[in-house]
C-alpha cells in the first residue's frame, strides 16, 4: 500500500503508535487475560530497532500495559494519555472514594481512570445499571464515556490519546506517524496526525467499534488478526 510504503521509506524520521486492546492483543473476556501474541511482538522488537520511535498509547495504566506488551525498549503511555499530564495526580483520591462506594462485579482501577467492564453481561440490564453510576460519576466532577463493552470514568482535563501523540512526537520533532487503534478514544490521536507531513490513520475494525473510526481512517483492517500483515508491511 503506497502510505505504508511512504512511511517505510524513511523510517528514521517516523513513528509507529499503537493502542493495545485490540489492536496488539486481541480483546478477551477478562481484561486481565489479555495477552499480545508472540509473532506480534517479534514485529515489534523489529520495528523498533527501524522507527524514530514505537509507542503503545493505551487506556490501560502505562505499567500494566508495558506488562502486557512485553517488549521493553518502547515507549508507554497510559491512561488516554493522562500519565502525561501533572494535574492528573490530585484526582487519584477523589477517584478512590468514588469507585468505594460502587457496586459493579468488573471495576478496573487505573489509579487515574476507571474501566467498568460489561462483556459478556447482558446489556440492557447492564447499560441500565452504569447509566446510573455514570450520572453519579459526572455529579462527582469525573467524565463518563462509553467504549466497547465498557464505561470508562476519567478526570476533566483537556488530555487525551490526542495530546498524548502530540507530545511524543513534538518532544522528537517527528512529522510523519501511523496511529492504529479501534475505538472511540482513538479518533483523538486520529486528529492528532492532521498537522503532519505524512499521517497513516489505521482502523481496526470489529462489530462492536465506532463507525466513526473508520470513516476516519485511511486504510481499515477488517480484524485484530490482519494487525500482523499490517506490521511485515513496515
């Protein structure tokens, strides 16, 4: 494909960015079994040893998907990029005291976001119960928003995938990037890539995923699985 292989052709001035569920690991039931498969992270050790740079810019806290990754030597943002930012910290209390007071089976605590999960639940009781919880969250001063098969609890602050990517690639002075992600969140570092000499907007499609995202992209993937093929193309 002729934008991949622009990219390719000078990979020292270029970036490869990625979210990770569903994109490097394929989505599973327990977000703590997710696993990032063997052959992909060969792909990655390759291409990191081409690329400016290779950065995962996750939803997940950056250690836990450093963790899940598994290949060292990349850099890690987590939180929908609000590792990055400094007024992130104080809302790590306000955070705590209201995920106390919930009662939902599949809470994933970020320190400064939270994940309630609902795969595999029925969803129209579900979504009743988090709609509830989402109310009490924005009461709370927190941002309620839904991804795939989660509601997602994150502080007000003006830090997205979309920041994240702008200041990754600014601290490097990069001005040509692929961004691959597959959900809702991931139209913010889409947007990021507008500015830029050469930007690569990969979706990875699903049925449960944002039409917007791909309407959005250039070059639509129609599985986790075509991630590979993607990767050997760079």
């Amino acid at each position: 494909m002729e934008l991949l292989a622009r990219l390719a052709q000078d990979p020292s001035r270029a970036a490869i960015l990625l979210d990770v569920d569903g994109v490097l690991a394929p989505i599973v039931p327990r977000p703590a079994d997710a696993r990032v498969p063997d052959d992909i992270r060969t792909e990655l050790h390759r291409l990191a040893g081409r690329y400016a740079l290779v950065a995962c810019v996750s939803g997940r806290a950056g250690t836990d998907a450093e963790t899940i990754v598994g290949v060292p030597g990349l850099t890690y943002v987590g939180n929908h990029g609000l590792e990055l930012e400094p007024d992130a910290d104080e809302w790590t209390e306000r955070l705590e005291a209201l995920l106390t007071g919930l009662d939902w089976p599949r809470v994933e605590n970020k320190r400064l976001t939270a994940s309630l999960h609902y795969r595999d639940m029925d969803e129209i009781a579900a979504r009743r119960e988090l709609d509830a919880i989402a109310e009490r969250a924005r009461s709370a001063g927190f941002v309620a928003r839904y991804g795939r098969k989660v509601l997602e609890l994150v502080p007000p602050l003006e830090a997205n995938k979309g920041t994240a990517v702008r200041h990754l690639l600014g601290e490097r002075g990069l001005r040509r990037a692929l961004y691959a992600g597959d959900d809702t969140t991931d139209l913010d570092a889409f947007a990021a890539l507008d500015p830029l000499e050469l930007g690569v907007r990969v979706a990875v499609a699903s049925p449960e995923g944002p039409a917007a995202l791909r309407a959005a992209a250039q070059i639509v993937l129609p599985s986790q699985a075509d991630v590979l093929p993607l990767f050997r193309q760079l």
